[in-house]
C-alpha cells in the first residue's frame, strides 16, 4: 500500500513538471534593448523567425516569472545563456 502512495505521488510530480515545461512559450515580437542581471534569471528559450513569430530571439525567464524578449546576438545574451545551460547540467 505505501509502494501504492510512493507511486502516486511520483506520478504526480511527474505531471507537475511535464506541464510545467509544455507551458507554451509566447512569441516574441520585439526584443528587449536593455541589459538584465544573471541573478535575475532562472532560465531560458530560444525562438527561431522560421515559426509564426517573425524575429530570432532569446527569451528569458526571471526570478519573478517574467519573460523577456532578447536580441540573441547580444554579447552579454549569449553570456547569460552559456551561464544558465553550465548551471541546469
Ligand atoms: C535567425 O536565426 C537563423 C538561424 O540561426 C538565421 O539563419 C537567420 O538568419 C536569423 N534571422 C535573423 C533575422 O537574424
């Protein structure tokens, strides 16, 4: 029975993190012109012109679940970006 509960609940963690990362990325139309801080940002998506979105873009998340639209060529955007996938592995 308490293998049971083990299981269950596994099974619902799973389905927390599958929606969580199926949330559906919006689609950047105009990329950000500033700079932000690496302690600010948890993560990050890249959005290719070849979709329905028309620009190249890094999308970041922040800390307080914002996202924000960057321009990927930006020297300090691919910084961040080597940043964060060194820090998920
Ligand atoms: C967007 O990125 C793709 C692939 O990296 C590249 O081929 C394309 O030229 C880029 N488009 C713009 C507008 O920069």
């Amino acid at each position: 029975m308490a293998k049971l509960a083990v299981c269950v609940s596994a099974l619902l963690l799973m389905l927390v993190v599958l929606s969580e990362t199926r949330r559906p990325v919006p689609c950047c139309t105009e990329n950000y012109d500033g700079i932000i801080k690496l302690k600010y940002l948890k993560n990050f998506a890249v959005q290719l012109d070849t979709g329905i979105c028309n620009i190249n873009s890094t999308i970041f998340f922040t800390e307080k679940n914002k996202l924000i639209c960057t321009d990927p060529k930006k020297p300090w955007v691919i910084r961040a970006m080597k940043h964060l996938k060194n820090r998920a592995l």
